[in-house]
C-alpha cells in the first residue's frame, strides 16, 4: 500500500475530532539520544527549532529538525 501524495484536509462539518499533531521533540545539551542511523549519541549543541549536534563518539553529526529518526533515552 502507497502513502497518498497529499495529507488528509479536516472539513469543519466533520463529525470526526481534528487530528492532534504530536509536539516536536526538544532536545538539551547533555541527552544521551539514539539515532536509527547513526547510535547512540551525546548531544552537544542545540539550534532552536532548526537542528542538534550530536557526537556520536567516531563523528559528529548535524540532526535537523523534526528529529524523525532520533529520539531521547
């Protein structure tokens, strides 16, 4: 099965509730992250809204936001 090309729109006549987005994630220096690609890591530096800097021990990656393969341990 194929995702649709475009997200589903919300008609105010709809019986249904709107869907809720999730809140993005927040990351500060310091959090012990793991990323699908890359491990474990240690972020080093935050750029609000935009990215983080993780060290991952063998490099250092730049993660931009919205963090969909990275999270929080």
């Amino acid at each position: 099965m194929t995702k649709p090309s475009a997200p589903k729109r919300f008609l105010p006549t709809s019986p249904f509730k709107a869907p809720v987005a999730p809140p993005p994630k927040q990351f500060a220096v310091g959090d012990q992250v793991t990323h699908d690609v890359h491990g474990l890591g240690r972020v080093t530096g935050v750029e609000d809204g935009i990215a983080a800097v993780v060290d991952f021990g063998a490099t250092q990656q730049r993660i931009l936001s919205p963090y969909a393969k990275m999270s929080k341990l």
